[in-house]
C-alpha cells in the first residue's frame, strides 16, 4: 500500500542518535511528518571522535548537510598503523591529494557530539521533524496502513511506519528478532585530551594506531587540533556483561605491560574514562516486518574495528530515502528494496570488523604475518582495498 508524504500520520522514528536522526532528515527531505522518540531526557550524544571516511561524506552531502558536517572536522593526512611493541611502522595510507582524487571526498576525524549536531541542525532546520523525549519504546503494534507504538507510561503513537533506530540494545530489534548479543570480552576505553597535556611526540595529524598483543591504542586531533581523542582497547581477563560504565585508571595500566614507552604515554593522560565492554550481532537477512525497518546499530551492531559505525548508519538512511523515491513511496516495497541494498554491505563491515580485531591484537608468530602483510605497500595498493568501502556514493547505493 502506498502512503504519500500528505499523510496526515507521521513517520515514527525510534531513536533519536546519529542513525535517528539521519533517518529524520532522510525522511523528512522527501515530505514526511517525522515524529522521533528518544529515551534519554534531551536530544544529545555522548561518546568522544569517530573516523569518517569518503562514504561518510557522501552521506553527510545527500542528506544535506554536508558543510555544516565539514566545518567541525579535522583532515588528517595519513592513517599509520604503528607495532606497539617495537615502534616499526606497520603500514601508512595516505589521506592527501591522491586519495581524495581515488574516492571524491576526504578522509577526516570528529567528535561524535559534532556528528549528530550537524544532523540535529539538519532536521530541525524542516519543520516536518518534532521530538518527544523521556519516550521509550516498549511494544510496537502493526496495522493495515500505520503502526502504533506504546512507550513506558503506556501512551500510543501512531504513525506511517517505524524506524526502529533505537541502537545496540534496540527494543525494537528484541521483539521482531529477539537474538542474542555477541559479548566480544573486548573492552575500550575512550577519553579526550586537550592539546596542552598532549605528548608532542605523537601530536601527528593522522589517525594513528599502536596494534600489540591483545590490545591497541589510537590517537587522532580533534576540533582544531585543540583536542586528541584517545581510545584504548585490550582483552579483558573478566567474564564481560554489554554495557558502559566509568573506568579506572589502574585496570588500564594492568593490560598494557610489554607496550613501548611512546605508545605506553596514551595510558597516562586521561583525568577520567568511559569504559565500553563491547559485543556484535549475527548479521540477520532480514530488518524489515510490514511497516517497520531497522536502522543502524539496530540492525547490524558492530564492533569498533572498522570505524565505520556512524558512517554505515547515514548510509542507511539515505538509501531508505533513495529507496522510497525508487519505489513510488510504496513501504513495503521500499523496505524491501532497502533490505537487499544494505544487508550484505552492513555484514561485511560486522565481520570484517572481527577480523580486523584479530589481525590489530595479533600476537607471536601471527604478530610478524601481520606486519609483513602490509609492510611496503603502496598507497594505490590500499586504494584498491578500500574501493568497496569508500566507493559508496547516493548514486550507487541501491545497487547492492
């Protein structure tokens, strides 16, 4: 059954972090009412930076916010990855010139928090998007031609469709999927450390990682060079339960003996921590039940390896968009058409996201296959490698 953009019911987006908020915007650039629900008290994100690759700027651009996502970015001229037990370099790509002429976009760093302002400011520059905080979703029902969903205090919203984009632990995935989440025992540690306290030994403007035994340390500029985000990550000897929480200094310092002293400074820095203790999903072959879809880390949560969360979550939303024009507004059809776009994309990233966690924390005999596998390897090279990620443009994205 098709829907025009007319309707006098919204569409309903659960969840209102970066996926939420570019389904809003995708949405709402086409003529949809967007009603989006979020649990958290005000419309905000927390976290520290995040890489963002040509494909994230593709999709900053289709969705229309391309400069405002721009201008709070810092460009970094290479990624390098760093032995964290020797200081040889393992590998280095370029992010100059070259690369931008390879993939028509850059390759930059942010802050989270500048992410999802740069889309907040998007969505309410349309007077089609509104927001109803303090909202949790706890049931969702589904009729010919709308869905209702009802929130902790047992109100009803009714809309078009649903967006279920309510994150990693997404309610909405619980009831239509219901699987398990894939506790990895892989902790991180994120901070961010103003520029005066930084070591200027390793104030480079790149995304730079220090790969070691069970562990790996980045570092990257943020908002000017004014700050560094730093993130740590290591094996935890605990049995892990998914969840974030402050961290301690001293746990930190326990996982990183054997690690040179330049990569060991990065553990010293932080005045506080958040500790995340990571997990994934299966990826599934279906995100869609009538009228509600999967989103972003709802549908396919992934570790951090790739650092391509926030990007494969824009993309989803612009290529729900693409796929609602292609199909007339037609929702079933749209979502089908989403589904067969993203699904095998968005599986790639979560399962070479765990091989790339394997190959960072290798050790032994494995720790020198590694650091041969990309010892003198051309920039051209590594283009070639990265061409099925950072080629993704609006233009190409229902191909899949």
């Amino acid at each position: 059954m098709q829907s025009s953009p007319s309707s006098s019911l919204p569409v309903l987006v659960a969840g209102g972090g970066i996926g939420g908020l570019a389904a809003a915007l995708s949405l709402s650039r086409l003529g949809y009412q967007v009603l989006v629900l979020e649990q958290a008290a005000e419309i905000g994100e927390i976290g520290a930076g995040i890489q963002l690759g040509p494909n994230g700027f593709a999709a900053f651009d289709a969705l229309g916010v391309g400069p405002q996502a721009r201008a709070r970015a810092v460009y970094t001229d290479e990624m390098v990855m760093h032995d964290a037990v020797d200081e040889s370099l393992v590998g280095r790509i370029p992010t100059g010139e070259a690369f931008r002429s390879r993939f028509g976009n850059h390759y930059a760093v942010i802050h989270r928090a500048d992410v999802h302002l740069s889309l907040y400011e998007g969505a309410t520059a349309q007077d089609l998007v509104s927001f109803r905080t303090s909202t949790q979703v706890q049931r969702v029902e589904k009729e010919d031609g709308k869905v209702t969903v009802i929130d902790q205090h047992g109100n009803r919203f009714e809309g078009l469709a649903l967006i279920g984009a309510d994150g990693v632990k997404s309610v909405v995935r619980e009831q239509f999927v219901g699987d398990p989440a894939r506790v990895t025992g892989h902790v991180v540690y994120r901070a961010v450390v103003d520029k005066a306290d930084f070591p200027a030994d390793l104030a480079w403007n790149a995304a730079s990682i220090w790969v070691g035994p069970n562990c790996h340390l980045v570092h990257y500029p943020l908002r000017g060079g004014e700050q560094y985000n730093v993130v740590v990550t290591f094996h935890s000897r605990e049995t892990e339960t998914w969840g974030v929480r402050d961290g301690s200094k001293a746990e930190v310092e326990s996982y990183f003996d054997g690690i040179c002293p330049r990569a060991r400074q990065l553990i010293e820095l932080p005045k506080s921590w958040k500790r995340w203790a990571t997990a994934d999903r299966e990826p599934i072959g279906q995100w869609s039940y009538g009228r509600v879809t999967l989103l972003g880390d709802a549908a396919h949560p992934t570790t951090q390896y790739m650092a391509q969360g926030a990007c494969m979550a824009m993309e989803d939303a612009v290529t729900l968009g693409e796929a609602l024009k292609a199909c007339d507004h037609d929702w079933a059809v749209a979502f089908a058409l989403y589904e067969k776009s993203r699904i095998a994309r968005t599986a790639r990233i979560v399962l070479s996201s765990r091989e790339m966690g394997r190959i960072y924390h290798a050790k032994g005999v494995e720790r020198l296959v590694r650091n041969e596998l990309w010892k003198g390897r051309s920039p051209e090279r590594f283009y070639d490698a990265l061409e099925w990620l950072y080629g993704w443009r609006v233009d190409n994205c229902l191909a899949g």
